[in-house]
C-alpha cells in the first residue's frame, strides 16, 4: 500500500491510497492468502497457549497447598473429634441436645395454650392435696393427675372442681381412690374440651 501526500494551496493534506496494487496472479493471492490466515491463528493459538501455560505455573502452587491444607484439616477435625470424646464433651453436648428438646416441647406446650390450663389447675386444687404427676397428652386431650389428699373430703373436692372447670369435658376417679379415709394416693384422668 503506498500513500501519495499533496500539499494544495489551501495548506490541506490530500491522501490518496493506491490500492488494489498486487501483480500477483490470482492462484498465487489466494495462497498467499491462505498462508497470512494459518500465520494469524497460529499467532492466536501460540498467545492463547503462552497464557494458560503461564496461568498454570502461577496456580500449580496453589492447588498443591489447597490439597495439603485440606488433609490437614481433615487430620486436625479427627484429632479434635477424639478429644471431644475422651474429655466428655459428646456426653455434655447430648444432654443439651434433650435440654433444648424440652425447652422445645415447652414452649410448643405454652404458645398452644397448656399454660393457662396448668395455672388454672393449680388455682382450682385445694390447699391440702398436692400433685406429684402431671400428663397432658395434647393429640388425646386427655389429662391425667397423680397425687396425695391427706383426706376423702379434700379428694372428692378437687373433682368436683376439675368436674365444673370449663376447659374439662370429663373426669374419671377410680374406686381405688375412695378406699381410704385419709392419706390418700390418687390417680385422677380428665378429658379436655
């Protein structure tokens, strides 16, 4: 390609490009053609090469020390994993484990409505008796009280209140309850509304 500068009386550059300027013969311009492309790719391919072979030696010593830091840490996990146990540490975290069960349990117990009913249980039963057991059984809505009265009167009074609460449908009192005058162990089941 050749460039012809002219310089008019104006002061103003003037290009003009003689192109298409090739005394080759047409074979000859395609081959030579051909040869520029295969140069050019050949020219891509080999950078394109230079680049990974030049992002494989940087990253080679990375991924050496990641494969050795990982048995590492699997090394030091099992070492610790062997002295959680032999220091106890598996028993103490399976206790809090059933700790937080309960706590789960409760508070299920307490946002469906359990608390109240406990409140007004223990608002209804006359001073004397005490209750030693206490089951709800939230599917069956069934209640069930263990116990002692140290009377029949007291006895036959916390099932009457159990009897007129408004949360209970009905109550059962075995027999075996009223045997004895005083000092009485009782079971008492109620079912809930």
């Amino acid at each position: 390609m050749l460039f012809r500068c002219h310089v008019g009386a104006s002061n103003i550059l003037q290009f003009e490009f003689m192109l298409n300027l090739n005394l080759l013969p047409p074979q000859e311009r395609q081959n030579l053609a051909y040869v520029f492309r295969t140069r050019a790719v050949a020219a891509v391919g080999g950078g394109v090469a230079a680049l990974l072979i030049v992002f494989l030696v940087l990253l080679f010593p990375t991924i050496v020390r990641l494969v050795l830091d990982e048995r590492e840490a699997r090394r030091s996990l099992e070492i610790e994993r062997q002295s959680q146990v032999r220091t106890g540490v598996v028993k103490d975290a399976e206790a809090v484990r059933q700790a937080n069960r309960l706590a789960e349990t409760a508070a299920r117990h307490i946002a469906g409505g359990s608390a109240p009913l406990f409140e007004e249980l223990f608002r209804i039963i006359p001073d004397p008796v005490r209750l030693d057991v206490i089951r709800l059984a939230a599917q069956d809505r069934a209640l069930a009280l263990e116990g002692f009265s140290p009377t029949r009167r007291d006895l036959l009074e916390l099932v009457r209140a159990l009897e007129a609460h408004p949360r209970v449908a009905s109550v059962t009192s075995p027999v075996a309850n009223l045997i004895r005058e005083t000092d009485i162990r009782f079971f008492i089941s109620a079912k809930l509304k």
